[in-house]
C-alpha cells in the first residue's frame, strides 16, 4: 500500500479522526504502510490523518535515551486505535518538536512529563499504560493529529510569528 503524505495547508489536518470501527486487513495494511512510511522520513511517530486517512490511528517508535553514550536509539514501534488520554501529570517541560507534514520547521512546546493511556492493539485488545519522557511526548503529538491540532498551535505567539513565512511556503509548495 503506497501512502501519500499530508502537509500543513491541507484541510485534512485540522479535522477530528473518526473512531476505527473494527480492525479489518485494511487497518493492519495500513498500519505496516504506515510503520514503512514513517521509518523512511526517519520518523518517530505518524498519525493516520498525515496519510490521508482520517481515523483513530497513530503509531510511534519513540527514541530511548542511552546513558552511556548520551545518544538516542530506535525505540520499539507502538500502535495506538481509538486513543483516550486518561490523565496528564502536572510536571512539563519544553522540548523542540518537528512533524513529518510540516518539514523542516521546530519548535519548543510545553507538554506533560507523564500521561497515562487508554488505547486499542492491532489484536484487538484495550490496554491502559502510563508513559512518560520521549515516550509521552511522542503520543501526545500524534494523538493531537487526531483532534486536528499542530505542534505549532501550541509555540508561543512569538516563536509562531518566527516561523509564519516557513509555513507560507509549505503551503505553497504542497497544496
């Protein structure tokens, strides 16, 4: 299954994803797309709306720190169906964040150091996980794809003003 790419000025992005009904081959196909798709961009998470499919879905292969070296390495890749976020820590920090449909734009945002996690398996099976880190940064940016919202929509005023003509051009570029 060959995806396409969805970038910033696309409508598709700001919609709120439908529920997925069931797990058919089709969701598992695009799942394995997907997973191929994100590891090509060298990505570390993708929402089902950034491929132009706008359902519940997002996957995320989340870095791990290494101590040793102070390097990051591939983490394992996670499937999350029909995504609840249960509860958030009151701990945040900043941390510069990209998105594969906005290229080449960062940005610092905000988030929760821990969540915890209500979501669907590709078997079929409701779990419920706390997260914290990369890990818990990861997902709340893909599950914000699936509510129609940007990293950008969460940069201060200033640092978005910054980036304005960058995302002109994406626009411009790709719609």
């Amino acid at each position: 299954m060959k995806l396409d790419f969805i970038y910033y000025g696309n409508p598709i992005l700001r919609k709120k994803a439908k529920p997925v009904e069931n797990i058919s081959n089709e969701i598992k196909q695009l799942v394995d797309a997907m997973i191929e798709a994100m590891d090509q961009k060298d990505g570390i998470g993708l929402a089902a709306p950034q491929v132009n499919h706008s359902i519940a879905l997002f996957i995320t292969r989340a870095p791990i720190e290494n101590d040793e070296n102070d390097d990051w390495e591939k983490g394992e890749v996670r499937i999350f169906i029909n995504p609840k976020i249960l509860s958030y820590s009151s701990d945040e920090d900043y941390f510069s964040e990209g998105c594969l449909s906005i290229p080449k734009v960062y940005g610092d945002v905000f988030r929760p150091l821990k969540i915890k996690v209500e979501a669907t398996n590709l078997e079929g099976k409701r779990f419920t996980e706390d997260f914290s880190g990369m890990s818990a940064r990861v997902i709340l940016h893909e599950n914000d794809h699936l509510n129609g919202v940007l990293f950008i929509d969460r940069l201060e005023s200033s640092t978005r003003k910054k980036i304005d003509s960058k995302l002109r051009e994406i626009k411009k570029k790709f719609n």
